[in-house]
C-alpha cells in the first residue's frame, strides 16, 4: 500500500516573530555583516517530538545592525521506529532532517518580515549545514559546563 516516513512531520507554530528598528544602526557604505545565531531545542511528549529552532538577529547595544529580529518555530514530529530499517536512530533524524525542515519557515518569515521594513533589503539567511551547526553548539555547551 504505502511506505510511512520514518520521522513525519505533523505541523509547525510560529511562537515568536519580531523586527525592530536598530535606532543606533549609523548607515555606512560598507556591507552589513550579519551573523544570526540559532539555537535549537528538543522535547519529547509521548511519541511526539517537538523541536523548537530560533534565530536571533543584531540586538540593541549593536550599532553594526540596521535591526533586530526574533523569529521562533516550533515543530510537530513522530518518531516511527519500526520504519526505521536503516536504523538512522531519532537523534540523527531530528538533528539532520527535523531542523532543516524548520529553518526554511524560520528564512520565509526571517526574509518577509525584514522586506516588509521597506527601509532595507530583504534579509536572506544563508543555507546552513545543520548537523555541523548542531555539533559546534554541543561543543560550545560542553566547554560552558
């Protein structure tokens, strides 16, 4: 009949979406350089994962940003182990597909809002290798702890 998804992706919130004016942003002819920082989170309720991507753009003591941007997505994922003949293993799929899945809704709503501004281009976040992302934040939380 048919072949399930070893991880299906059910749906996606938007929890948090937020653009504001950098007041201290002096414009120069340089190019802005804009380096968002992502975070990512996991929780699991019964069989559902729910992973959460955010993306935090300048903040106020920056004067290299022309402004300030939160976006937050959280998505809903089941975990069907008995598909999983390759034995990929959940924390591989969340990592290299869930995450993916969700940073494109995070670039839509990142790009939409900062053009809607009408005072700067479009803000395109770049594509990102999530699992390098993914390992370069678990090492930074093993040199805080």
């Amino acid at each position: 009949c048919c072949i399930m998804a070893v991880l299906e992706f059910k749906s996606y919130t938007v929890n948090e979406l937020s653009y504001k004016r950098n007041d201290l942003y002096k414009e120069t002819s340089q190019n802005v350089s804009i380096n968002p920082k992502i975070e990512i989170k996991n929780t699991l309720r019964q069989d559902k994962i729910i992973v959460t991507v955010d993306v935090h753009i300048g903040s106020p003591a920056e004067k290299k940003n022309p402004f300030i941007v939160t976006a937050s997505v959280s998505g809903e994922f089941v975990y069907h182990e008995k598909e999983d003949h390759n034995q990929v293993g959940i924390d591989t799929l969340i990592k290299k597909n869930a995450v993916a899945i969700l940073y494109l809704y995070v670039r839509s709503l990142v790009s939409g809002i900062t053009n809607a501004s009408n005072q700067f281009p479009a803000l395109i976040l770049p594509t990102i290798n999530v699992a390098q992302l993914l390992d370069e934040q678990s090492n930074r939380q093993e040199a805080a702890d």
